[in-house]
RNA sequence: GGGUCGUUAGCUCAGUGGUAGAGCUGCGGACUUUUAAUCCGUAGGCCGUGGGUUCGACCCCCACACGACCCA
C-alpha cells in the first residue's frame, strides 16, 4: 500500500515511529524551563532587524507549543507555534539545523515541539526565533480542523471543545478568560465587603429554594432518595440565623427542565444574604456589583464593549411590576389599559380576567394561563407576563433611544413568591391605598436587554408566615405543580430562632457572561454543555 | 411539546431521478524569506439510519436519530 492510501492516522503513527528512530519519544516530556511566548514577542516586538542583530544575537529562548501552521520553501521551513498565551513563528533552515533539519518531514500540524534560538526577524518583518535546536515533544494523530475555515459545525464545537478551542481561536477562548474576569470580579466585590464565601450541600433531602423540577440521586448506603439542588437558598439563610451577617455562594445548580439557547440543566448562581438590608439597598449594590464585573471585564477585553445594544450606565431603571403594566398597555394595547386603569381594575379583578381573556389575538395556551389564576395576585403576574415582560427592551431605554436600558421590576404579588417579605402594611397602604386587592412583596427582578439576570427580595423571617407559604406549596403540589416545594420543617426550626431582618439574591452567571461578552446560546458560555450521546 | 431548516471526503461546502464534485487538509515531487505560500502529480465517499416509490434514488415519499433556529 502506498502513503497515499494509508488513513492520515495511519500516516502519523508512522512518522511517531520515525520520531522514535530518531531517538525521540512520541510523548516526551520534561522540555526544561521554558520561555512563553508572549514574553518573547513583547520583548523584542519593537526591534528591527539591525538592533536584532547588533544587541540580541546573543538572546537565546526556549519555546514549546502546538504547531499550527507550516511552509514547506525547500531548505526554509516556517512553522508557527502557539502557546497557552501568545504565536510566534519559527525560521528553520536547513543550514542552521544540520541533520535535524531532516526531521522537519515527519512533523505535522497539530504536533507540539520544543525550539531553542535567538529572535530574528524574517525579510517580510516578521518577529521569528532561528531555531537552532529542535525538540518533537508529542505526536498528534489527528488533524486539527482548518485554521482558515475554523469549526463551523456547532455540534462538533460544543461535543469537541477542545478542538474547537483550537479552531476557533482565540475567540472560544477569550470567551472562558471571560468568564473567569467575571466571576473573579463578582468574588473581589463580596470580599471587599467582608462577605464570607461559602459552599452549601448540592444534595438536599428536600425541595426547596426555588420552584423547579429537580433531579433525583439515591444514596446507596443510607439508602436514601435524594434530589440535586434547585438553589442553594434556605442553607445560606440558616447562616444568617447562626449570626455570618453576609454569606454568599458562587455554585452549581440543577434544573431539570428544557435545554434552550438560555437554558442548560446545570449552571453556575451567585446568592448572597445580607443582615439589616432590604431590597431597596440591594438595588443599588447590584448596580453596583454587575458594573464593576463589567469594567473589569473591558480593561481586559474592550472589545466586548462593541456592538452593545444596551447601556449600564447608572442609575438604572425601578418600575412597579403594576406600573409596568400599566406603561405596556397604554403603547399598545389602550382599550385594555382602561380597563386596567393602572390596576384599580383588580377591585373586580374576575371581570377584568374576563375582559383580558377576551382580548384580540392573545394565543389559546395564554387564554388557559389566565383562566387558571385563582387569585388576584397571580393575575397580576400572568398579566405581567404576557404583556410588559417581553416588551421592557423595548419600553424603557436610552434618552435617545439607542439603548436598551437595565430594568428592575419591583413588588412581585405575594401569590407568586413564596419566599420573599410581605409589604409592611404601612407601606402597603401608602403605595397602594388602603384595601388595595392584592398584596405585594419586598421584591425585584433584574431585566437587562430583556432577559432576566437576577432575583433579590427581603426576605422573609417569620416563621409562622413561612410554615404558611410552605404548607401553600404543598397545596400546589396536591394540584400537580412538580415545581413546588417540600414543607421544610428544619428550616422553619431555624426561622423560630430568629432571623435578623435580611435581603437575599441571586443571579445566573452564566447569563450575566453571556450578556457582556455578546453571546446568544448560554452553551457558547458553557464549556461542556449537555448534549444527548453521540450516536 | 409545536414549527422551520440542516446532516454529502479529515475540514468547509457545491450538486443533479441515470457511474459523486470543488477548495483546503493528506500523500509524492520542486523551491533558503513564507504569511490561507506557490507550482506539478495523486489519493480519499454505505451522500445520517431504516423503510418505500421507481427500470434506476444522494435527489421523490414515510419513519427515526442527531443538531440549529423560532415559538410555547
């Protein structure tokens, strides 16, 4: 069989055993102390070829790397090597080589090799090292997918990381570098304030923290049934009663739910909790918090600035979930807005549900949702849903225009949040008027560009009104809600012992990379997202 | 869950109801300043899987698998 019939792994194992001959192993080791190559570059990127010469012939630099490129001139080889932070090409002639040169054949791309020699550069200008000795440190058998045309199949980018990272760098790459300015920046903020970092249990006995699906795990010797956690919540909250006034987490959680372009069943939250603070101040830290990531994120990477379709820029927007309302129906639906009437229309709120489930063009599933809320509160959610959040990118934005600006929708009815601190009744009263029908929480989301980034309340410390909501859950769940929550009597246990006054959150990680760095799937943000088996 | 699109050489992609195509990669050769090097030669395919229609299917039909996008 000829070479040109021998499969290209086939074809490389052979030129292993070359390297072999050659007293080589395939898989060395042990190269020395190396030079990086971002090091090389910057030291000498604004010599000229005469200062070269005159005042760095005697320079000498050990490099190592994947060889990512190679021309083949006869006697000249230029090969360009890439390492885990910079690419500088090597000038291998055949008279500076001497009998290594030969091996030069049995090199390919893909292959990581060892170079030692002085910088030079090359008649087109480029900075280059005259290799003076060579070392072939591991052999790939298999071919790097094309510099040139990348790895456009993202199937093979998300399965084959690594030979996407390759392919597609630096870019896949400064995605991740990223992530890690980020999460960094997010850890400095806490630390800076004297936050105490901590890791919960990601196996709980109980549903809880969040209304979601969960997974199920066993146990095999306590033979017990287990589930992942949906949110870290009720744990850093029962650090609160044991006195660490600010407790925060940056940890994996589990949902087990659709896999879309924003949602992979596991991901990265952020919660923290902090004594004597409301919603109100977390408003603030949150700006805060997101804009000081960012500011790390551009002096690193400024060009992750371009292109942006929304602005950070402070303060940002607080609206009323009722008011939000209220601004989407009057831009576009005005017929609904006086029926509305800025949620006086909740005094007889299953009229006004009739007039909604009436309106023109809403789908048959949104009717249904409608046709389900059993109380006002969760009218005011649903009507919330389906008709202001998906619009806020387009309601509240720049003085020009320009931008979408980030939104904090406040007061989530009580019906809808199970979790966060009723409205004083004073506050209520002075908000809403006295009677109003519906009962609000100490709550926000925070929506950027439209999606939703994060979910902070005051939270609530009476255990008795949280036995209540529990017991709530557990209705909902007799009524086949599989995102509701088990009645967690340790938890009430440790509300009984008093919990200070506190303001909790938490934020998706990976939404918050994905909106600074300008990705559109969170598995572009995700380095090994869930995929089914490859079949 | 619903809809649309996709799956062809190692990679990126064309393609027509009648023997399967290009560029890059690979292999052989030339070349001591290349930058997607260039030039000459050459190899490489169960056209996602399984059924069906047809004299004949990569192409038309059905199902399935995997993926992408949109909607819920």
């Amino acid at each position: 069989m000829t070479d040109s019939h021998r499969s290209i792994d086939e074809v490389r194992r052979a030129k292993a055993d070359a390297w072999r001959a050659a007293g080589h192993l395939a898989f060395g080791n042990d190269p020395g102390e190396l030079h990086p190559i971002a090091t090389v570059s910057a030291a000498h990127k604004d010599h000229d070829v005469a200062t070269l010469d005159r005042d760095h012939a005697g320079a000498e630099y050990r490099v190592a790397g994947r060889i990512i490129a190679m021309r083949d001139t006869g006697k000249l080889v230029f090969a360009k090597l890439r390492d885990g932070g910079g690419e500088i090409q090597l000038f291998l002639s055949a008279k500076e080589l001497g009998a290594t040169f030969a091996l030069l054949k049995e090199l390919d791309m893909g292959d990581i090799v060892m170079a030692v020699g002085r910088p030079m550069r090359t008649r087109a200008g480029e900075l280059s090292i005259m290799v003076r000795s060579l070392r072939p440190l591991s052999k790939s058998y298999r071919p790097i997918p094309s510099e040139w045309y990348g790895l456009g199949e993202v199937e093979t980018r998300y399965r084959q990381r690594y030979a996407d990272m390759i392919a597609n760098h630096p870019d896949v790459g400064d995605v991740f570098r990223a992530r890690a300015i980020i999460v960094r920046a997010l850890r400095a903020w806490f630390d800076e304030r004297d936050f105490i970092e901590v890791e919960t249990p990601t196996l709980q006995t109980m549903r809880g923290g969040a209304n979601a699906k969960p997974f199920n795990t066993h146990h095999n010797a306590l033979d017990m049934d287990l589930y992942l956690r949906v949110a870290p919540e009720l744990y850093l909250k029962r650090l609160i009663v044991g006195g660490m006034d600010r407790v925060y987490e940056i940890g994996r959680v589990w949902r087990n739910e659709g896999i879309s372009t924003r949602h992979n069943p596991e991901f990265t939250i952020l919660e923290f909790y902090q004594a004597y603070a409301t919603y109100e101040v977390l408003m603030g830290e949150t700006e805060e918090l997101v804009t000081d990531a960012d500011a790390k994120l551009l002096a690193r990477y400024p060009k992750y600035a371009d292109g942006r379709s929304y602005s950070l820029a402070r303060p940002w927007k607080r609206v009323r979930m009722l008011d939000a309302i209220t601004d989407a129906l009057e831009r576009r639906a005005p017929a609904l807005a006086a029926q509305w009437a800025k949620g006086e229309g909740l005094r007889a709120w299953e009229a006004t549900r009739e007039v909604f489930m009436a309106a023109e063009g809403l789908q048959k599933d949104h009717r249904e949702y409608l046709r389900k809320c059993s109380a006002p509160g969760e009218l005011v959610y649903a009507l919330y849903e389906l008709f202001a959040e998906h619009h806020l990118v387009e309601d509240y934005r720049t003085a020009d225009g320009s931008q979408s600006v980030p939104v904090f929708v406040t007061d989530y009815p009580f019906d809808v949040s199970p979790l966060a601190r009723k409205k004083d009744a004073d506050k209520q009263a002075a908000q809403y008027g006295e009677g109003f029908p519906v009962t609000f929480t100490d709550r926000f989301e925070l929506f950027v560009e439209g999606r939703e980034l994060a979910n902070a309340f005051s939270e609530l410390n009476d255990p008795d009104d949280q036995a209540e909501r529990f017991r709530a859950q557990l209705v909902n769940r007799e009524k086949g809600d599989d995102e509701a929550m088990d009645f967690d009597a340790d938890y009430i246990r440790a509300l009984s012992y008093g919990m200070p006054p506190t303001a909790g959150f938490g934020l998706g990680v990976d939404r918050l990379v994905m909106l600074l760095t300008g990705q559109k799937s969170i598995r572009d943000v995700v380095l090994f997202p869930l995929l089914r088996p490859e079949t």
